[in-house]
C-alpha cells in the first residue's frame, strides 16, 4: 500500500514524539486528539492554512503506523499475576470490616459514566497492548 509522502515533516514529526510520550504515559489518544494538537502545532510552527483534516489523520496514522485499540475489556485488562494478592486483599477487608456478601458490588457493571474517558486509543506500532 503507498502512503501519501507528508507534506509537513516537522509538525509531523513533533506531533509523533507528543504522541509517543502520551502513550508512555498510558494516557489515551484519540483521533480528535492528535488533530487538536497538530493544529496547535500548526500554529506554534506558523504554518498557514493547515485544517487536520479526517484525510490528513488517516495518512499520519497510516505514514507512523498508529493503530486503534480497545482500552477496556478482559483481555488487556488482565494481569494474572495480581489476581492472588487482591483476593488475600479482599479478605482481609471483608474480615476487618465484618462485611458480608451483599455489601460487595463490581463497580465496572454500575453504568456510571461522569467524566468517562474513551474505550479506545490510538497505540504505536510497536506496542502490543493498550494499557
């Protein structure tokens, strides 16, 4: 597949380093995101005319291999390696608070979504996972 050359290389190549320190910060990235800080970008480089247009991502993601990932789910989520010392956790919680089976609720199935980030992000090629 040919990839349209980019026409601005130094917003481009800035907007993938702010991109690549997003991600190392596990902080989520979304299209509009990436077109938000290219236009601020635009405008720091005084570059005239530029729209971030949904052609113009497309091509970025497509020259820098950013792809779209689901954030949540079982999958990433899981880290095996944790479930053991939560449960022993959990325990001494429920003991110490004399809690009883109807006082525990999942908090990922209530449906309360003030402030909610997105499901999904945009990663670098080279990550295998979102989280």
């Amino acid at each position: 597949m040919h990839t349209k050359k980019a026409e601005l290389p130094e917003l481009e190549i800035r907007l993938y380093r702010w991109f690549l320190a997003q991600r190392e910060r596990n902080m989520p990235v979304s299209g509009d995101l990436i077109r938000q800080k290219a236009l601020s970008l635009s405008v720091s480089l005084s570059v005239a005319g530029f729209k971030a247009s949904d052609g113009w991502l497309q091509h970025f993601k497509q020259r820098h291999g950013v792809r779209l990932l689901k954030i949540s789910g079982e999958k990433l989520s899981s880290q095996p390696e944790l479930i053991d010392p939560f449960k022993a956790r959990l325990r001494r919680v429920i003991q110490e608070h004399n809690l009883n089976e109807h006082q525990l609720y999942n908090a990922d199935e209530t449906g309360l979504y003030w402030q909610l980030l997105p499901d999904k992000t945009y990663v670098a090629l080279a990550e295998k996972n979102s989280s």
